[in-house]
C-alpha cells in the first residue's frame, strides 16, 4: 500500500499501478538476455516464482491486489494460462498476459518450420 499512498499523497490519485504479480523462472528470457548481452548472473529465484508452486503465485498475486494494486500480470503468459484462469475466479481486476521473448521466437520458429 506503500506506492498508492505515496501516489495519492502526491496528488497521483488517478495512475494506476499495474503488478508484475507473478513472474515465474522461465528459460524463455534466454534470446532477450542474449540479445542485450546481458547474461544470466547470479540468482534470480529470489523474485521470480517456482513454476512448481502455483498456490504461491495466486497468493502473492492476490496480495498485490490487497496492497493496491490495480491490474495484475503474469509474466511468461503462455505455459501459465492455468495461472491466468485461476486468476480470473479469484479478481476482477484487469489481468496482463506478458509474452516474453522465447515465447514469440518459439511460435516465429515453428511458423517456419511449418
């Protein structure tokens, strides 16, 4: 609740804040990283979400939601539609579907291949 009260103390009352709610560990970050020359360092896992736990990425969602937020997204979108429906029984809050990088080279690649 921190951000919106900083926002609406700052006059922000109407700037909505969109949550990356559920960002899971994903190797479909890879062609983004390697296209920026950023490789992967260290040890993200600190804030992206196991895609083993889906309970815990509901939570923490629904707890952005609780804090202020005022859209959800899920980050990739396309192996957790699961996530994204299970979402949508539990908020009305508009929900972002972010397709990473890996994901539109996957779909690019298999257009190619036919």
């Amino acid at each position: 609740q921190a951000i919106r009260q900083a926002l609406d103390a700052a006059g922000f009352t109407d700037t909505a804040i969109m949550s990356y709610s559920t960002k899971f560990a994903s190797s479909f970050y890879g062609p983004f990283r390697e296209a920026a020359g950023t490789a992967l360092k260290g040890d993200r896992k600190t804030y992206q979400m196991s895609p083993m736990n889906r309970r815990e990425a509901i939570r923490e969602s629904l707890l952005d939601e609780a804090q202020g937020a005022d859209c959800l997204m899920v980050k990739p979108a396309g192996p957790y539609l699961d996530i994204l429906r299970d979402l949508r029984e539990r908020t009305n809050l508009p929900l972002g579907a972010y397709q990473v990088s890996g994901e539109y080279a996957m779909i690019k690649f298999a257009a190619q291949a036919g």
